[in-house]
C-alpha cells in the first residue's frame, strides 16, 4: 500500500495466507517501510513453515473401535484408543487447530488397482489431514505418504500350536524290528521246544509232563517276566530258566530304556518360516484380500513368496478375518500369517477354550518394520505435528502408547516341551489286550463245551424230543 506525499514515502506491509485448502483467507499487517527507517519498523513475516491453525479446524482420521485398536497395556491401564484421544487434545492445542474427527470402519490398504481404501482413501483425496491411526511403515507406502515419526515397532509373525509330539508313535512295537521281533519269537519257541523235550525224558521220577501247547506258554511267560507254574525238575531245566530270565531282564532293561528317551527327548517342533514351508503337514492361510496379503503379494522376500503362493494355490486354507485364522491354526495343523499387532489384539480377547494359549510366534524378521501416523506425501502440516510429538514423546507419552498399541503374547502357562504319551501310542499293547482278552474267552467256553459236550448233547436231544413231540 502506498502512500505518496511530497517530501516523504511509507509503504504499509501486508501478509495474507491460509491456514488450509479453501479457508478463510488470514492477513497479518506486518509494518510499514519509511524510507529513513527503512526495516526497522517492519516485524518478521508470519512462518508458514511452524504456524499455528488459527482456530481453524483440523480433520483427524480414526478408525471405529475394534480388536485392532484395543490393545491396553495392562489389564486396569489405559486402552490405546484412549491414549490416542489424548494425542489427538494434545495436538489441538498446541496447534491452536479446532478438531474434527471423522470416523471409518476399516483402516485400509492399497489395492490391485492402486487406489487405497478405507481411511487411507480417506488421507489421499483430502478428506482428512491426518490419519490418526498407527499404520505400518511399508516400502511401497512412502510413494504416497509421508510418516512423520516412528512410534513403535512391529513385524509380522506366523502362528502356530503347541506340538505335544513330533509325530503319532507307536511305542510298544517302535524298538522292535522285524529281525528282531523273529529273533523273540524264534528264541521262544527254542525255549518251548528244550522244555518240551526235558520234560519228555523224564531224568527224574514224578516230574510232571508237558505238552507243547503249555512249554511254549511256560516259555512266552517267562520272557515277558511274567513267570510260570512249572518247577525245573533237573540242571538242564535250571540252565534253560536262568538263560530264559536273563534274556528277559536285558531285554526289557533296553526296552524300558528306549520309551524313557523318546518320552524325555524334546519335541523337534516347527521353529521358523522355513519349517513351515518344508513341512506338507501343516496348511498355510492368511486373511483373503486383506492387508496381510497384499504385503505377501508385493514383497520380494523368495520365502514369503512361496508362503503365498501355496496359501493362494489352496482357496479353503483362507479365512475372513484374523480371529478366524488364529482359532483355526489353535485347532488344527495351520500356520497362521498375520500382523503382530493385529494377531497379538485378537489373541488376548480369546477365552482359553478357543485357543487362547494354544499359539505360539514364529517371527518373520525379514519384515521388521515400524508404526507411524501417516500423512498425504509433501504436507504442509508435517513439521507442526513432527514438533509436537517430539514434545510429547519427551514426557513419555509416546512410551506408553508403544507398550499398549504393541501388546505381549497372553499369559499362559508354559508348554512342557516335552513330549507325552497317548492312546495312540500304545494303541498296539492296547490291541494286543483286546486280543488276548477275547481269545482267552472264546478258548475258555470252548474248552468248558467240549468237557460238557456228554451233558450238552443229552440236554439238546431231551429239547428236541419235546418240541418234535408237541
């Protein structure tokens, strides 16, 4: 503005600004130049670079309250969505902003398309100023956004249960091979054979005889350590007895010794991504077209690669959501690929009987990564938040809200590691029971009939006459 006399020029200085796209159009006077004084009289231009809001609105993202936002610290402390409330007044004031926060259901992801959804849609056509929502800070996001500050790190993990074994083993039979169960036998019917035969020379009066029928029971006792009722009648029959024990005491020393170490030995479980893909027992699933799956469809890690594609390859191991995924790999052989913030939310607002401390991590470090409030790449409002949440991490704030966006595992009692026997792994002796249970029964009416076959017959014929008489 000008202001011409005769002997004298003053020129009057004006700043016009906006604090935002389509605002109120804001103007500082800022001094006027004489030519005598020239800038002594004029103040500094308003900084754009650290200005304030002026009071006028600024647009916060959330996303609604879920299980992926829950997440506290403790039990009794403050939730995440709380303490995010707490950034969200902080952050009004210091800027001297009016808040507006706008509400969407789902954080969102960027598409096949390359458009993004959800509230990041939202932070990309301008909608909000910032997403006040931690997202992870991938390699292919900072094309379009910009994260100010890191707040806490992450990964993502793949989850898995508890393996009691390594496999269904069949103790009973395991030590035994085929050589060495013929040998057993073998040995048994040579020991049921030399009583056989001591017993038919009869060296010595009144030792009682026996058949071939009860030296090979005589012999199969006494190599189970079970014993007999028939007494040595000479030297030789001694011998053979002792032999016979002695083979059985090493025997069942080794046999003992052997279910001891593969009960004590420690389960060789599945400990990394590696494992999971070399094992074809166990199926490999994801959340179908969510942000888990994206990130396996983009990355260019060879492992995480196979992992998706021998998930995508089987539609039916894919599941709707994260807590569907987490049940199943609690319930099934199923590895579970998920972020940890998400996985570790969910996890802990499962009751015990759906799996809640049936699961165990296998971190995927290749994707170690960090959470950060995004912003629209190049905005003019970085360096005023950035300031402001330096601020606010030097009173701790920021600690705390780490702890509870990023929660621990559930506290649960720890696994044994060891393995334990089942049915199933004795399913053999088990059988061997049944057998000899049913044979003994079936031999004992059949032995009690043919004994009676006299009075069975007269008993039958007397039944006979009378139905045929009537």
């Amino acid at each position: 503005m000008h202001n011409i006399q005769f002997n004298y020029i003053n020129i009057h200085l004006l700043q016009f600004f906006k604090i935002r796209f389509n605002s109120t159009l804001f103007v500082t006077y800022l001094g006027v130049w004489r030519e005598e004084e020239s800038m002594t009289s004029v103040s500094s231009p308003y900084p754009v670079e650290t200005r304030k809001f002026m009071g006028e609105k600024f647009v916060f993202g959330r996303c609604n309250a879920s299980i992926e936002s829950s997440a506290s610290l403790e039990e009794d402390g403050l939730s995440a969505p709380d303490m995010l409330d707490d950034i969200l007044s902080f952050l009004a004031l210091r800027l001297n902003a009016t808040p507006v926060t706008r509400y969407y259901g789902k954080l969102g992801f960027r598409t096949y398309e390359g458009t993004w959804t959800g509230l990041l849609g939202a932070l990309m056509d301008h909608s909000v100023d910032i997403a006040l929502e931690p997202v992870t800070t991938l390699s292919s996001h900072h094309k379009d956004l910009d994260f100010i500050f890191p707040i806490a790190k992450t990964m993502c993990n793949i989850y898995i249960r508890h393996q009691e074994t390594s496999a269904v083993r069949d103790i009973f039979l395991a030590p035994f091979k085929p050589t060495l169960l013929a040998c057993v036998i073998c040995i048994a019917l040579a020991a049921a054979l030399v009583i056989y035969l001591i017993s038919k020379t009869k060296l010595h009066n009144g030792s009682r005889y026996m058949s071939c029928t009860e030296a090979l029971i005589w012999s199969s006792g006494i190599l189970c350590q079970q014993g007999g009722s028939w007494t040595p009648p000479n030297l030789a029959a001694s011998v053979l007895l002792i032999v016979c024990l002695l083979f059985a005491l090493v025997s069942y020393n080794a046999y003992a010794a052997f279910i001891t170490s593969v009960l004590s030995v420690r389960v060789s479980s599945v400990g990394s991504l590696t494992d999971v893909l070399q094992s074809t027992n166990i199926k490999i699933g994801y959340v179908k077209n969510g942000a888990d799956q994206m990130f396996l469809m983009s990355t260019k890690d060879v492992q995480l690669n196979a992992f998706y594609i021998r998930g995508y390859s089987e539609a039916e191991n894919l599941v709707s959501s994260t807590e569907e995924g987490l049940v199943r790999a609690a319930k099934q052989d199923y590895a579970f690929f998920s972020g940890q913030r998400v996985a570790r939310s969910t996890l802990r607002s499962l009751s015990q009987a759906r799996g809640r401390c049936a699961l165990r991590e296998l971190p995927v470090l290749s994707t170690r990564t960090q959470l950060a409030f995004p912003l629209l790449s190049s905005s003019p409002y970085a360096r005023s938040i950035l300031l402001s949440l330096l601020q606010l991490r030097s009173s701790g704030a920021l600690g705390r809200l780490e702890k509870a966006l990023v929660p621990g595992m559930p506290q649960c009692s720890p696994p044994s590691g060891f393995a334990s026997a089942r049915a199933a792994d004795v399913k053999t002796a088990l059988l061997v029971i049944f057998i000899g249970l049913t044979s003994s029964f079936f031999i004992g009416v059949a032995e009690y009939s043919w004994k009676n076959r006299t009075k069975f017959r007269k008993y039958l014929k007397t039944r006979f006459v009378r139905i045929f008489n009537y």
